[in-house]
C-alpha cells in the first residue's frame, strides 16, 4: 500500500542531535515486535540527524551488522556470565559520552548516563496465567525496575500508559506517550507468487506466538461453528503463524480435537518474506488477542488492504477502530460472526479513505521525534 498520505515526521526537535546509545540485542532476531520496534526507532532517529550506537553482545554482531548496515556504529561486549553487560557498557559511557541510554526492551544494564526504556504492556501485571509463573514474574520486576530506574518511560499505547500509571502512579512524570509506526515497507511477492508451505490462496490468518495472550482458543472454536453453518464445508482453512509459546500444545491439540481433518494450518514462525507472503494470500485477518499494548498485525493487515475481524479491546480498539470487524473477547459465537462476515469483503484499495484517516501520524519517523522530544526532556532536566 502507498503511504504518501502518512504523515512525515512531527517537528519536535529543539535542542539539538541526541546521542543515543540503544540496547540492540533484541535486534538480533527476525524483525516482528519489539525487534521491529527498536530497528525502525533507530534508523528513523539516525535519519532525523541524531546519532545512533547500537550496543550488544559480542556473538550477535554478525546478525545485527546484516540489518544496520556495516556503517552504523556498533558496539559489541563478552557476556562473561553476566558481568559483561555490567561492565563494559558503562566503561564506554565514559569514552564516548552518549547523551541517553536507550533500552527498546526494558532489559537495563548499569550506565552512567540517563537511561530510558519502553514499556509494550502491562500484560504480565494484567492476567496471572498468561506465562509460566517464574516468567510472569520476571517481567513483573523488570517492569518495576524500569519504573524505578529510568529517566523516562515511552509507552506505545494510551491504553499502555493508562495501565502503567494505575499500577505506578510515581512515574506519571517521567511517561511519553510514543505511538509506533506502521509504515515499514512489507515486501509483497510478485503477483504469480504462490503461498508458502503448498498452502492455497484465500485462507483464513492470524499471527502471532501460540500462546494464551493470543487466545487462538477462541478462534479454533468460532472456526468450528462456522464450519457447522451452511456453506460451512467450503469454508477455507484457517492458518496460525506463530511458533509455540506457552501452552501451545494445548492449542494444538485443541484443533485436532475440534477438527481433525486439518483445517487448522500451524506454520511456526515466520518473518519477512514469508509473513509478507502469509498476508498477500489471505483472504481476511482474524485477531483474538485478550490483550495488546499496539497490535502491529492489524496495522500490517489493514495496510496490506485484508479485511479484518478481530477482539474489540486494548489497543485494539484505541488505535484501530473502524479498520476491523469487532467481536466479543472470549466469545467464540462472536468471532464467527464476525469471521463470516469479512469473508465475505473485498480487500480495500490502496488510497482506502477510512485506512488512511485511521493511520495517519502513526509513522516511525513520528515516533522517532516523539522519542527524541522525551530524550530532549531529560536532558533539560539534568542540565
């Protein structure tokens, strides 16, 4: 789809390029999430003239370098059993004298500079038994961390900022309201392209770790009740492309149970080429989730012109009403409601009215000036 209706960047500048020095570990791994997120905040940073180090661990320079470029600076560190990132991040603190350490991922290490992180959501604080408990856990105090240790907190959402200032109400000074892009560009295959995997055009997708937070639950049941209704026999088989998270085999063998012919399709993860592939192919979108801090998916969907059905809460409904057909979260009737009617639609064109009013502003290079004018702030207040 053609973005030139975006937005471009918000002028927020004032005071100057920002040094920044981003943890880029998580920008090792294949670019869906939060490695999306950090891998277009900092090119779009380095477009708008600040400059950007990106550090990490020795052993993922090689994959990070492929993605960055071997011209952006890059710093790499032994982990040394966990001293590494205790040590040498805040030795070269000293030598190059970043203005503000940057963690996408809210996984601090000690610096002597400002630090500031991003929070995604407040979904481990949100459900008990979405991850294991010692993970649950983990991500609690990460975020408690972050909240006592930051300079700044950016948050994605309104709705991640509304539940992290319920729960911190101390860090309602230090929160910036960051909305992210979605105008990365999705390599679409050539028209003769085939789906991946011997799969059939005109599917039915839905992306994202197998996991409870997605509650593919609810899908694979609506599914089912849909293929019950006339007409249900040609329904067109629903695809999940995630890998396995927590409690994935109970989603797995829920599918069997409910339909044992196959009609249930499960990937494994996918990134690139691949996803791009998953969604030029589909006939519509489906997103169950009971919780999301952005839900890029959507975007990514209604940008690709995918009618979409999806689970009328969070983010979900901040961000993207109006580009989706709502259903009751948790409600398998609901969802086959929903999911028979965007069968039934065509993809919308490229200068869709209502695509465009809905996303216009959320851009990277809008995040990047948001999140240099929460950079900026600190540093006014340390001077």
């Amino acid at each position: 789809m053609h973005l030139k209706h975006l937005k471009p960047g918000l002028d927020l500048s004032g005071a100057g390029p920002v040094r920044v020095a981003m943890d880029a570990a998580v920008m090792a791994h294949p670019l869906t999430g939060v490695a999306r997120y950090a891998f277009e905040l900092g090119k779009a940073l380095s477009l708008q003239g600040h400059a950007v180090e990106y550090w990490t661990f020795n052993r993922l320079r090689g994959p990070l370098t492929a993605k960055v470029g071997s011209d952006s600076r890059i710093r790499t560190f032994p982990h040394l059993r966990g001293a590494g990132p205790c040590v040498f991040p805040h030795l070269w603190s000293l030598i190059s004298r970043p203005d503000i350490h940057h963690f996408p991922n809210g996984d601090l290490f000690p610096s002597p500079v400002p630090r500031t992180a991003m929070i995604h959501d407040l979904a481990p604080f949100l459900f008990d038994d979405i991850l294991p408990p010692d993970l649950r856990d983990f991500y609690r105090e990460r975020t408690r961390r972050i909240v006592r240790l930051c300079k700044v907190i950016v948050v994605n959402s309104q709705t991640t900022m509304d539940h992290l200032l319920d729960i911190f109400p101390e860090a309602s000074d230090r929160c910036r309201l960051t909305p992210l892009g979605c105008d990365h560009v999705l390599r679409l295959p050539a028209p003769a392209g085939k789906p991946p995997q011997g799969l059939a055009p005109g599917y039915l997708l839905s992306v994202g770790t197998i996991e409870p937070r997605k509650d593919y639950a609810t899908l694979i049941m609506a599914y089912r009740l849909l293929s019950d209704r006339p007409g249900g026999s040609d329904l067109p088989p629903l695809v999940i492309a995630g890998g396995d998270g927590y409690r994935a085999d109970e989603v797995r063998d829920l599918a069997r149970t409910l339909l044992p012919d196959d009609r249930v399709r499960f990937t494994g993860y996918v990134d690139g080429e691949m996803l791009s592939s998953l969604y030029a192919h589909a006939a519509a979108y489906l997103q169950a989730s009971l919780h999301e801090g952005f839900g890029l998916p959507v975007a990514e969907a209604a940008l690709l012109g995918l009618p979409v059905a999806a689970a009328d809460n969070s983010a979900i409904s901040e961000l993207f009403s109006g580009l989706y057909e709502p259903f009751e979260t948790g409600v398998p009737e609901s969802a086959a409601d929903a999911m028979e009617k965007v069968l039934h639609r065509r993809r919308r064109t490229p200068d869709d009215p209502t695509v465009i009013r809905k996303l216009d502003g959320l851009t990277w290079s809008n995040c990047a000036a948001l999140t240099a004018s929460a950079f900026e702030s600190v540093l006014k207040r340390s001077s």
